[in-house]
C-alpha cells in the first residue's frame, strides 16, 4: 500500500512539474534617469538581451534623487530583481542585506581589464556586491570661444587660473557669471565638493575610514567655493541647481566653466538642444600645489536583490548590459568600465577622441565619497552646513568642525 501510494505521489508531481523556460522568466529592474547611459540606450540593450535569451525584463526610470528611496521601499516585497546603485550605497545596502554578494560570480570576470574606479563601485570590506556598468567621474568643461574673446588661449589648469581667466571674462562684459556649478542641496553638492576638496589635497575620511572632514585641506576648498560666490565670479543660482540645470547654463552660452559628468559633452554639442556647439571643451578639473587634478567616483554598479527570485538569470542580464559590445556600442553619454576600449576606433568615434583623451588622465585621479553604512546621513548633513557657508551664513571652520562631529557620531553608532 505505502509502494502504491509513493508510486502515485511521484506521478503526480511529474505531471503537475514543469520546466521553466526562459521565456516565462520575467526580471524587474530600476534604472536612473538623468545622465549616464539615456533612456533609450537601456532600451535598446534590454530588448537585444530579451531577444538573445528570451528573458523578459521589465525597466523603471526614475530620478537619482528618488532610486535609493524606490530601492528601499520595495525591497520588502521584492519588487525588483537588478538595481542600479550609486557608488556610495553597497556598504548601506549590503550590511542590510538588501543585495547579493556577487564575488564569487565576478572571479570568473577579466577584471584586470576593468577601471579600478569602476571596480570600486562595488566594493565594501573586502566583498563585491554588484557588477560594474556605469563608469562615470566629473570633468570640467571649458567654453573656449568665451575665453578666447577675453585673449586667453588655452584652458587653466590650476584653480588659480581659473580665478584669473574668470575676472578677465567678467571684467571685459563676456560673461557675467563666468563660473556655474552643481551646488543645489542634494547629492550633486557634495560630488562638486569632493572634486573641489580633492584638488586641494582634501578628503572625507582617511585609509581606515575614519572621518576627517574639518582638515585644513577641506576647509580650504569650502572657503575657496563660497568666495567665487561672494566675488560674483560663480552664478548665484548655482544654489539651486542640479546637473542638467549646469549643462543648460552651459549649453545657452552663460557660463565660461563648468563641473559636469560625461553626458554634458554629447549633449553641449548637440544642435538640438545647445547653443554653443563646437566651442566647449572637456578637460580634466584644475588643481593646486597640493593635487595636479581630482575628481569624483560616479560609478554605479548594477546589483542583484537579496529578494530576486532569478540571481541567475539576473545576473545574466547585467553581464550582457556590461559586456565590451553593448558598452561599446552606447557609449556616447557613458565611457566603458573596460580599458582595452579605450583604443577601440569605434568607441573613440562615438565618444570622441577629446573625451577618450581626457578621461585618461582624469581616471588616474578618482576619490571615492566616504564607502560606510551611514553615508546617506551623513551626505544629508552634508549638503545643509556647505550650502550655509556657500550663503554666507556660516564660516567653513564652524560648518566642517560640526560635521565632524556629527560624522564621528555616526561612526560609533
């Protein structure tokens, strides 16, 4: 009786057992919006996977200052399987086991011929969270034309000579606020910072990531930020921009120098949307005597959820969005994660030679926003006291004193 009643179990479970296909395998994913690989490009390459593997997958774009809260709201319910994160998030997310870790996974990856920024991205305590894909760092962006009206003929590579080029080109009526930058209160204020801090020596944190916010270096470059301000030499709306409020500045002809990510570059000399095509340049930021240049780490990893139902076919899905050829095909508003492209003649025609040429140099100067579970507290911090001392309602000692405190809190907790 008990062979019998086994024998008709297992039946039951053969013919009631199906095969899972890919094609009834359906992923979600989230997606930024704003700079980066566009809309359209994310698009293109999903529909390529999809008819590769016949793997569905379902895309979300939002704004960078909605991913995080989207990411964290639906990670109870699972609702997605890959993320995109910014660069400053695997610690969060990893110590709260939101996403998978994936080093075992990328041991069978040439990372060898991966940027170690890009790498970077992904990395908290020793482990890897997610899969390189948008290798990205800020650059500044020069409007020759403007500066050559004022006699200057080569772009500043020093931030004193920035200072100078930019009262010559207020002084003579070229430009009324010859510098525009990103310093709206939200995350773009701190990466503008942390270019700025950088190229004056300056960091968050040191090697054992403990916070070092009120050194000298930092509040050098805070106080050097506010006088541009108070000199009439930066554009007062500044405050209340974000990037593509810059590149619109920009792109209208009403800024001199700017700090952007890559996409401006494309989109500066598009017809359609720019009005000084053909006379901007991109070149690496300036610097001191402390630091030839610096720039920020925006390279966002695409991460696998801890609550995704597929980790395999998931992670299928963010080799393919990272792979040489959907990177070399797409990237016009976003350089590869890998250096052998960067020889290639059909990434050098898409990007451009100048951007290809400049990224060189500027990759060999990358500083990370402090890589800690608390940072997204911190950074909110962050943008309230530097957006005081860019007001004039606070000095850069007082902000930078406090916010140490406030980071040394943090820590311990």
């Amino acid at each position: 009786m008990k062979k019998t009643l086994s024998l008709i179990l297992v039946m039951l479970m053969m013919l009631f057992s199906f095969p899972t296909f890919a094609e009834d395998i359906s992923l979600n994913a989230i997606f930024m919006k704003q700079a980066g690989y566009s809309e359209d490009d994310v698009l293109a390459m999903t529909q390529a996977f999809t008819e590769s593997t016949g793997i569905q997958v379902n895309p979300t774009f939002v704004a960078y200052e909605e991913l995080a809260p989207k990411i964290l709201t639906a990670s109870a319910s699972g609702g997605y399987d890959v993320i995109l994160g910014d660069c400053i998030w695997p610690a969060q997310f990893a110590k709260a086991g939101l996403v998978l870790d994936v080093t075992d996974r990328l041991g069978e990856v040439d990372l060898d011929d991966i940027y170690q920024g890009a790498l970077d991205a992904t990395k908290y305590e020793g482990k890897y969270y997610g899969m390189p894909w948008l290798n990205d760092v800020k650059y500044m962006f020069v409007n020759m034309e403007l500066l050559k009206q004022a006699g200057i003929e080569e772009a500043p590579t020093t931030w004193d000579q920035l200072i100078e080029d930019a009262k010559a080109c207020k002084e003579q009526g070229i430009c009324e606020y010859p510098i525009v930058g990103c310093y709206a209160q939200a995350e773009c204020l701190i990466c503008d910072y942390t270019c700025i801090a950088g190229s004056f020596g300056g960091a968050f944190v040191d090697e054992n990531n403990q916070p070092t916010l009120d050194s000298a270096e930092n509040i050098a470059a805070l106080d050097f930020m506010a006088q541009t301000l108070k000199d009439g030499l930066c554009n007062p709306k500044s405050l209340e921009m974000i990037e593509d409020d810059v590149l619109s500045t920009f792109a209208s002809g009403s800024a001199v120098f700017a700090i952007n990510w890559t996409y401006q570059y494309a989109s500066m000399n598009d017809e359609a949307q720019s009005s000084v095509v053909g006379q901007g340049i991109i070149t690496p930021i300036p610097g001191t005597d402390k630091a030839q240049s610096a720039t920020v780490n925006g390279g966002m990893p695409l991460m696998i959820t801890s609550g995704c139902k597929h980790p395999d076919e998931a992670w299928e899905y963010m080799l393919f969005l990272a792979s040489r050829e959907m990177q070399a095909r797409y990237c016009a508003n976003a350089l590869p994660i890998w250096k052998s492209l960067y020889t290639d003649p059909q990434v050098i025609e898409t990007a451009g030679a100048e951007v290809v040429a400049a990224s060189q140099i500027q990759f060999d100067y990358i500083v990370n926003r402090p890589m800690v579970p608390y940072y997204n507290e911190l950074s909110t911090a962050m943008q309230s006291e530097i957006q005081l001392v860019l007001l004039g309602q606070k000095t850069a000692q007082e902000a930078l004193t406090g916010l140490q405190a406030t980071a040394l809190e943090l820590a311990d907790r």
